[in-house]
DNA sequence: GAGGTTATGTTATTTCATAACGAATCATCT
DNA sequence: AGATGATTCGTTATGAAATAACATAACCTC
C-alpha cells in the first residue's frame, strides 16, 4: 500500500515550523492540566508523528528518533507510544501496524480511520456508534473502546484509479 | 486478557464430533461451488479454529497443527489462513492478532466483534455501517472493507465484576 | 502427457513488541 | 534538607507475529 501509488504530494502533509511547535506546545499544556509529564522522549515521538505526511510504523519512529541519526531502542518508543495513546494525543491503526497523532481536538476515546490503500494516508473521523452498540448494551455487554478502521480509495486515489 | 477471568466454561465452546464434521462438510460443499479447494492444510485450520473456544493465535494454531504434537511451518498455517478468510470462513481480530471461524452464515464480508477483556471470548455480530459512511463515501471514498472490534466486558463478567 | 496454474514444504529472515532490572528523576512529607 | 515512594528511563535480551524466497508436488485442461 502506498507503494504503487503515483502521488507524490501527501494528501496529509505533516506539521512543520510554528504549527509543529503549537501543537507539542498545546500538548505540553493538555499534560500540565493532568499532572502528566510531558517527558523528552514523549515529546520526541509526539513531533515525530506530527512531522510525518502518515502513519508511522514504530520501528520507523525508532530509526528516526535520534535528532544526530541515533536510532532510539525499541522500549523507549513503544512506552512514549503508550504514554501518548493513554492521554489521546496518538492512535494505533491495528490493521497498519502503525500509529498517528490524534487529530480530533479533544474529542472521546474513540478513534475510527479511512485508510488508503493506494496512498497510505489514513483520515481520522468521528464516528457515531450509538446505534451499533445500542443492542450489544441492552444484551448486557459494557462497551469499554471501539476500533473502526475502513479500508478503500480516498477521494484522489479513486480519481486517479 | 482471559488471564484474571475466574470463568471455567467458555462462553463460546468449540465445536465437537458429528457438530464439527458437519460444520467442515458445509465449507467443502462451498468449496466445490465456487471451485475452491479445501486442502489437508486448509481443513485442519478450519478444524482447529471450529474446536477452539475462543480467538486461536497463529502460532497456537502452529502448535496444535500435527494430531501427532509435531508443530506445523508458520507459512503453512499463514497460507491456510489467508485461504479462510478469503473465502469467508475465518476473520483476523486484528486487536488481538488472532483468528476465529466466521459464524454469520452466509453474509457479507463485513464482520464485527464484541470482545471481552475478561474471559477472552470474541463474539460475532452483524453490523449495519450504511449510516456510518454514507458521509464518507458521499465525499469521495470508496470504501472496501471494514474492521469493527468493540473491546469490554461480555455480560457473564461484567456481572461477575 | 505437455504445459500452465495452484498449492505445498522448507529454510531463513524480517518485523513487531515486551520482559526484566538497575539507575535516575520527581513529588511529597516531615 | 533528607527520607520515602512512585514514575520514568536506559539497557540488554528475548519473545511473538509474519513473510521472503525458492524448490517440489499436485491439479487442471487441452
């Protein structure tokens, strides 16, 4: 996926510059409220997801943590991951084996993602899962989280295809 | 996950016997139709994930391959896998990295689950996503395929709790 | 039975993720 | 300030999940 796609602008192009300072900035204050710490390999891999044009694997986030090319090693990554899922601030994409910076402001802790099979980017949306799970509640289940991931063609891959 | 769970009966027994043998002769005679074949390796898969009383990993599945205790090659089950599933016989849980034998008779490709984080069990329901992505398909994307896991407790453990 | 297609067996490797443990940091209380 | 307890981090090592690559075998159909 992505690899025979013949975009080469990202449909998602990641943040640079002041946005990317805004939005580790608007991240660290989030933390303040909370009472959590904001620690420099968390905040190195919440830039890194919000730099990036799409999903990033964690062994990319790793290759990629060290600013002078020094890979970081695997734990330091997968804890600022578990750290950034916890607060809201990433999501996993389980069918991608990948993570992205949460781009629904302060919205619940449900994520659902459109993901591109041509070009790789995957949309976050809100979704409404009230009806779906409507039944399974009267059943007696206690829906706790929710993973929606739909696959297929973004807009400009389906024009192009 | 099913690790704390104070359960001695699973909630979704396997199949056994004459249960088991009917339920493998049903996905022959699909087989036949459509031309398919339902090999000694793709059988046994099916088999095993028709026993098995909850969501089976890969590697379970390798383990448990031989009636003899000899484990199988990982592709050999992979490949199996991928046969199951496309044919509409087996879904990944894909929060779980694990495999269970579809149990909607003859529907869609969609599946949908009900995870429970207590006793493991993983259990199949129909979803309906028409009002979930006619938005999304109304502003371009065509969708393909869905993942729907719904994580909590199931209600035999949510009363137990 | 020749030739193309599909499936399998096998070896090795790659990719993804966590266990375990000691050292460092931070918050809080006295 | 110093003791205490809770988090976080750095590090080594390992475990778990999935696939690449390629040779062999079975199946179809002409």
């Amino acid at each position: 996926m992505g690899d025979d796609c013949r975009h080469t602008e990202s449909a998602q192009p990641g943040l640079e510059g002041a946005a990317l300072a805004n939005a580790v900035a608007a991240a660290a204050v989030k933390c303040e409220r909370t009472r959590e710490r904001l620690t420099p390999p968390r905040r190195r891999v919440l830039e890194l997801l919000l730099e990036a044009d799409g999903p990033m694997k964690a062994y990319d986030l790793i290759a990629a943590y060290g600013q002078d090319g020094e890979p970081a090693k695997p734990p330091t990554v997968y804890r600022a991951l578990d750290f950034l899922e916890r607060l809201g601030f990433a999501h996993r994409i389980e069918s991608l084996n990948a993570y992205v910076p949460c781009r629904m402001e302060g919205t619940s802790h449900r994520a659902a993602f459109l993901i591109c099979e041509c070009c790789g980017t995957a949309e976050e949306f809100e979704p409404d899962f009230a009806p779906q799970f409507a039944a399974a509640e009267a059943a007696g289940y206690a829906v706790r989280t929710v993973t929606l991931e739909a696959r297929g063609l973004c807009p400009a891959c389906k024009v192009e295809a």
